[in-house]
C-alpha cells in the first residue's frame, strides 16, 4: 500500500529518482568527453600535418638554393668534392653559422673562409639548414634559452680563459694563427653564432660538444663575451686589446721615440 502511493506520487510531480539523475550525469559526461576527445586529435592531426608539410616545403626550397649556390664545391648529394668537405651529418648549426655568417659560399678560396655580408635571407637560410639536416643527424640550431646572456659570468670568464682565450685572446680580440690563418675577433658576433661555432668548430677551431662543455657552459661563455662588449677597458685606451706585445710596441715606438725627440730638441737648444 505504502510503496503504491510512493510510486503514484512521483508521477504525479514528475521527479526522477537519483539513480536516473546519476545516469543522466554519466551519460552527458560521456559524451561530452567524447566529442572533445574527437575534436582534439583532429586538430593536432591537422596541425601535425600542417607542419610535417611545412617542414617538407622548407626542405625542398633549401635542396633548390643548395643546388644552385652549393653543389659545385660541396656535390649534389653534399657528399663533397675535391674543392668542399662532405656536409653529411653537420646539421643545421653548421648552416646557420656558415651561411648566416656570409663565410659561405667562399668569394675566393684561401686559408679559412673569411665573414662577410650574409647573402641569402634568414628564411633561406633557414631552409637550406633544414635541407642539410634532413640528410644526416648533426648539431641542431641552438635553443633559445641558452642565447640570453643572463648566465653566470665569472664562470664563463674562466672557461673562455681556459679554452678559447690562447687562440681568441682573453678579451676575444683574436689573433693569428699559422699557414695564414687567423682567430676572428668576437666583438659584435651575435649569441647563436658564438654557440654555433663552440658546437661545430669552424675553420681551425676545436669542437666543444656538450659533453665537452655543457649548454649552460656555453651559454655562460656567451654571457662573458656580451659583458665585454657591454663594459669598456677601465684601464684607458685598449690598443686593441692584444696584450702585453701591443703595449710594449707602443712604448717603444712612442715612449721611446718621444724621449728621443725631447733629447734632440733639448741638445739643438742649448747649442
């Protein structure tokens, strides 16, 4: 009797017991999830599509550009040739820095590629590094947390000390090397170039790979440099900064050459 008029009530007002109303919930969740599941591949798959046929366009434009202005040193596979190394396995911090440094392609041949005006733009650029490292893993362009110069620069005081300052000078004014060759001067040189050369070791300078000198290691060396750059020669005019065989040449043409004429004036005086 009693059950009866429970049932008779809830008709007559309508309510859904709880265990409806829970399905209810369950059933509007699934479907909910669901759709949102559906529409969220979907789009990272048009957006992976997106970008895998971006990447292949930047690929095929750096293969064009590399034909025209690479393969007669470098061959059309760039395995190389008797005038260019093989760039198999360089990757695109090799490119980057080459190329975005104007030392490629070469105006002439000599010891060492010497920096000039870049010749193509960042995009192509871009793409010709992007074709280089589609053919081989190699040395990528660096990323962009380790270009701030914000890192610790007493320690990378003393790593460039400790490994570029013999050839770069401790206040990477550069220097000369052998046979014609020579160490660049670093002042100017942008972050993602310092780190690419440290990376791929151009010309005559050594490979420092990460296991050789961490990407915090480099980003603190990059930091030094900026610092230098940022914070002129207490000491007064800087004569190049080339150390002590640039100062001792200016004592004695100058210093020396001053005493001399200050002699000579004085003995004609009194004469």
């Amino acid at each position: 009797m009693f059950s009866k008029t429970s049932t008779s009530s809830r008709k007559k007002t309508g309510r859904r017991g709880p265990l409806a109303t829970a399905s209810l919930l369950l059933v509007g969740l699934l479907t909910t999830g669901g759709a949102y599941a559906l529409f969220s591949s979907t789009a990272t798959a048009d957006e992976a599509s997106t970008t895998a046929a971006a990447s292949q366009q930047s690929i095929d434009e750096g293969q064009k550009l590399f034909a025209s202005n690479c393969a007669t040193c470098h061959g059309l596979s760039a395995d190389g040739t008797g005038d260019g190394p093989s760039l198999i396995g360089v990757g695109s911090a090799a490119v980057d820095f080459q190329v975005g440094t104007g030392r490629m392609p070469m105006a002439v041949n000599g010891p060492q590629a010497e920096e000039k005006p870049a010749q193509f733009t960042d995009d192509q650029i871009a793409d010709m590094a992007a074709y280089i490292a589609s053919l081989a893993p190699g040395p990528a362009i660096p990323e962009e947390e380790y270009l701030q110069a914000d890192g610790d620069t007493t320690n990378g005081a003393e790593l460039f000390r400790i490994n570029c300052a013999m050839c770069h000078n401790v206040a990477g004014a550069g220097g000369a090397l052998t046979a014609g060759k020579y160490a660049p001067a670093l002042d100017g040189v942008t972050s993602a170039h310092i780190y690419e050369a440290m990376l791929t070791g151009p010309q005559n300078m050594p490979v420092f790979n990460d296991m050789n000198l961490s990407p915090q290691d480099k980003a603190d060396i990059i930091t030094y440099l900026k610092y230098l750059e940022k914070n002129p020669s207490p000491g007064g005019f800087e004569l190049g900064s080339l150390g002590p065989v640039a100062e001792g040449l200016f004592i004695w043409i100058f210093g020396l050459g001053a005493i001399v004429a200050v002699t000579i004036w004085l003995t004609a005086r009194s004469n």
